[in-house]
C-alpha cells in the first residue's frame, strides 16, 4: 500500500473532526517513516529529502484559494487538501482547476479529498500513471475501446404495414 493510499483511506472520525484528522494522517504519514515538522500548515511531514503536506478547509472561495497557495509554498512533493462535501463552498474539481490556473505547480502532486464520502481528485500524476502502464506486460494492457451501443440507429428498411393513398401535394389517406 503506497503513501497515497493509505492517506485516501483515512475516515471521517466519530468525535471532534479537527483532532481526529491529524491523528489518522499523522499515523498514516508515521507508518511511512515521515516526521511532523513545524509549518504554518495544518500538518507537514519530512522524510529525507521530500515532504508531504496536508492543509484541511472548509471556507469560502477566497480561503480555498489561500489554502491552495500556501500548500504550493510549501514545496512539498505530495500535498493534500481534505475539504467536505458538506461546506458547499467549492467542489474538488473546481478546486483542482482554480489550483491549476493561479499556480504553476511543476512536480508538485495533489490530491483533492472530500472526508464526507471519501472522493478525491489529482493533479500532476499523469506521470505515475505512465509509470504503472509501462511496467504492465504487454497481454495485460486494455486494447482499443469499442463503442458500447451504435451511435445511430440502424436503418430498417420495410414496407409499410398500411398502404398511403394520394397525389402529391393532395391531402393522403391511410387505409
């Protein structure tokens, strides 16, 4: 189970929100070998020469957008950003494009998590992806997609069950 994983699997705790998240994210970050450092983020990890970084909001728009700047600040490799469906302040896909549009995040990773019902959204992984497919054996890997229904209706060609009577431009009688 890799890193990323482990914090996606992280639940909504039972009791009070804010000190539940940090114990499950600093005990997913610990069973990884990341130590907490001091940051003006809600939680930041080292380990060696990367860093993960974890800021929680609930706010309007304009937080959201802060929130954002302050994980690109960071310099963190790997940077999540828990918010809940809850709020109705921001979905995560237009968090994860107000992200790609104000800031230019290089190598940085995010992941967009919604703790209500634990749907995440990332930005920057086409990479690990890529990775993924090229070590897969070649009989593995999915062929072309096919469509799975016709996109237009097959003709059908018959006769009418009812003969039309009439010229053209008259009015027609059915039989």
């Amino acid at each position: 189970m890799e890193l990323e994983e482990a914090l996606l699997g992280v639940k909504k705790p039972t009791g009070p929100l804010l000190p539940g998240l940090e114990k499950a994210y600093r005990e997913a970050a610990e069973r990884y070998g990341y130590v907490m450092v001091q940051s003006p983020l809600f939680l930041m990890f080292q380990k060696g020469g990367s860093a993960l970084a974890i800021e929680v909001q609930f706010g309007n728009p304009v937080e959201f957008e802060n929130s954002l700047g302050r994980l690109w600040k960071s310099g963190a490799e790997l940077c999540l950003f828990v918010t809940s469906s809850r709020v109705r302040a921001m979905r995560l896909e237009d968090a994860r494009a107000l992200l790609l549009r104000k800031f230019q995040i290089k190598s940085q990773r995010f992941l967009f998590v919604d703790i209500e019902t634990g749907r995440h959204v990332s930005a920057n992984f086409e990479w690990n992806k890529f990775e993924r497919e090229v070590d897969r054996p070649e009989w593995s890997r999915p062929g072309p997609a096919t469509p799975a229904r016709a996109l237009f209706r097959t003709p059908h060609f018959s006769k009418r069950s009812k003969p039309i009577f009439g010229k053209r431009g008259e009015h027609k009688e059915q039989d």
